[in-house]
C-alpha cells in the first residue's frame, strides 16, 4: 500500500475533527460596582490601575464573575432626589450597579426608599462604629469599608496636649505667632453641620450624636466651635475656612505645606496632598481635632450597599465581592496604594476593617499606628435625619458664627 494511498482518508478523519466545536462557554455573570470616588487618585491614571486591580484579583477567585469596577468623580453619590444619581445607580434601568459605596449619613434615607436591602453581617469583623453605623432598627443595610474622621496635623510636638477647643487654638497660635493657626474648610451644607456635630460630640461625650441633629443649636458647643472657626481669620471679615476658599480643593493643604499655616485640620487622607505638595517634609504630628469644650472622636463610615433589585444569584455575586472589599489584603492594597508602582505615596485612608491594623504593612507603618489609637472609642455620625437637615443646621450655624 503507497503513503499517497493513506492521504485521503486521514485528510477526512483530520477535517472532520477540526470542524467539531466545543459547547459554547458559559457567559460570565456581570457584576457592576460603583466605589466611592472621593479618594486620592495616587497612581494619578485616574483610577484605571485600582480598577483594575480590583477586577483582576476578584476575578481570580471568582472565575465566573465579570466584574467592573467604576471609580466616577462625576456621579454625585449624595444625590438622593427621585429620579438622580442614587435613584438610577439603585435601580433596574440601564446605568444601575448592583453595589454602591455610600457614605452611612445617607443609609437611612436609601433605606427609607427601598433602594437597598438588608445584608449579613459577621460581628466583630469591622469597627464597632462602623458596625452601629450600618444597622437601622435592628437591621444592617451596609458592609463598611471605610472610616473618616477629622484630625488636626501639626509640626509642633505640643499638639499632643490640647484637650478642647481652646487649648488647642492656643497651641497653634504659639507655635509660629503672626502666621494663620488653622487652615481647613468648613463651607457647605454637608461640612459645617457636619463639623458642628463633631463639636457637639466632643462637648458631650456620653450622649448620643444624633441629638446634635435638632435645632436650637447648643450653646456651650458654639462657643467651643466658634473658636477653631474664628482662628482661620487673619484679618477682619475674612475668613478662608468659612468663605469656599478651601472648599474642593488642595489650597488649605498646600498652605500647611508651604509653612503658612501652623496646622491642618481635615480628614486623614488629606495628608497624601500635603505630602504631595512637599515630599520632603517630615511626618507630622496628628491627633484627634477637639472642636468642642473636651475630645471625643466622631467618625463617618462608608458602606457598600447592595442594589435591592438585585436577588438570587446577582445577590449571591454581591455578596462575594463584598467579602472580597472586606478583607484586610484588600484594604491594604488600596490603603498603601500598591495599585500604583512601587513607591506610590500611601492614601492614609482609615479602614473599617479592624484586622488591617494588625497586619503588616499597616502595624508598622508610623501614621496608621497613631490612626488606630485615635479611633479608639469613636462614636459614628447618625446614619438617619442628616440629610434632611443639614440646610437648616447650616442656616443657623451661618447666623451663630458671623
């Protein structure tokens, strides 16, 4: 039998193999997540890197999933009018997310609305402020991934004893006389009741923050308040910190930097933009802003919510991502900002997830030890009835302190 005889058949057998096909694969089950944007873009690629870094890793572990990750400065995820950014991203048309990182004052209300749904939570895995900002009557409606919480940065050591308002005011003044002792923003609705509430928590540490809600304001927190709040003006009638100066912008960090101002009030990721504005500088000092007559912190939470259209196996992918957001090698990825090259500046970023601080980079790191201290013992900022009424907060708090 000749070779040329055998060609033909095993070009058959050949062909006919080739044009059977597998089954058609599975399709991914997408997954969208819309996360908190207000956070220092550190890669400075507009987040694209952290995205997909996130994706990547998730998608390692669940191969099934497509997700996508959105990190949009444009959405305003404090928009809760009918029909706006919570409404669409929480709903069931196009553009909805099945997760939504929120920041907690606003739980209550997407609560109220039914745009999210209960969620289970394991105790002890998170903040104990973190894990009472989340739970409405009874209910937990949120998976914290961060803390916020204002602190004062300093270059003198004496910081560490101011106790109140005054003392700390008094410090500052001496620390460098004749330069601006405070610089930091209290202009806006969300802002200035917010930091009023921070006052009153420090003037009344056993009570709980969600009476500071209700007008007439307290008169002994106001006067505490109105002491850090005048320290910012050097000049009659012109204050930066009230005025929208320092509003939505880097100026109040960039004067800390720059030696203009003796300290820095805000929350602790804004040491990245001081740190950004002079790399050389030597840590600073931070403890706790006492804005009232005593210190008591106060802390926001963020919280990823999860879509209340979103059941069965879309509630079951959501809830795997969110495990995923809470685990300690997640916060620390986007805590030290190892989405970026290797000497990326940490975004300083509190993290809700109490295992992070206990874990290395974290429990070395200079900054997050002393972070860790002082949330020790904070109380969260109400997650019910702020949105509803800070206008008239800000309103009369506006009137107190001209």
């Amino acid at each position: 039998m000749s070779w040329r005889a055998l060609i033909f058949p095993v070009v058959l057998v050949l062909s006919a193999c080739s044009e059977s096909s597998d089954p058609d694969p599975i399709p991914k089950r997408p997954l969208k997540a819309v996360l908190f944007p207000y956070i220092p873009d550190s890669a400075g690629d507009s987040f694209a890197s952290l995205e997909q870094r996130l994706e990547a890793d998730f998608e390692r572990a669940h191969p099934e999933i497509d997700l996508d990750v959105v990190f949009d400065a444009n959405l305003d995820v404090y928009d809760l009018d009918e029909g706006g950014t919570l409404n669409t991203l929480l709903g069931a048309e196009a553009g909805a997310a099945q997760v939504v990182e929120v920041d907690t004052l606003l739980l209550g209300s997407l609560a109220a609305k039914g745009w999210i749904q209960p969620v289970a939570l394991e105790s002890g895995v998170a903040h104990p402020a973190a894990e009472e900002a989340v739970r409405i009557n009874g209910q937990d409606f949120g998976v914290p991934t961060y803390l916020c919480t204002n602190v004062v940065y300093a270059r003198s050591t004496n910081i560490r004893s101011a106790t109140d308002s005054a003392s700390l005011v008094r410090i500052l003044r001496e620390a460098a006389p004749g330069k601006r002792p405070l610089a930091t923003n209290f202009d806006g609705s969300w802002t200035l009741p917010s930091s009023y509430l921070d006052a009153w928590a420090d003037t009344h540490p056993g009570d709980a923050i969600a009476r500071a809600i209700s007008l007439p304001l307290d008169s002994p927190t106001v006067g505490a308040f109105a002491e850090v709040v005048d320290s910012c003006s050097l000049e009659a009638g012109v204050n930066p910190c009230l005025d929208g100066s320092y509003a939505d912008n880097s100026v109040a960090e960039e004067a800390f930097a720059a030696e203009q101002a003796n300290g820095f009030m805000g929350y602790t990721e804004r040491l990245f933009y001081i740190l950004k504005a002079q790399p050389s500088m030597p840590l600073p000092e931070v403890i706790s802003v006492p804005l009232g007559t005593g210190s008591a912190p106060a802390v926001f939470v963020d919280a990823l919510v999860l879509n209340a259209k979103c059941t069965g196996t879309c509630a079951e992918d959501a809830r795997a991502f969110t495990s995923f957001m809470q685990a300690p090698e997640t916060r620390s990825l986007i805590a030290f900002s190892k989405d970026g090259p290797e000497g990326t500046r940490p975004r300083y970023l509190l993290q809700a997830t109490r295992a992070f601080y206990q874990q290395e980079p974290a429990r070395s790191d200079p900054m997050y030890r002393q972070y860790e201290t002082i949330l020790s013992g904070a109380r969260p900022y109400p997650s019910q009835h702020f949105p509803e009424n800070r206008k008239a907060l800000q309103a009369a708090l506006l009137e107190a302190l001209q």
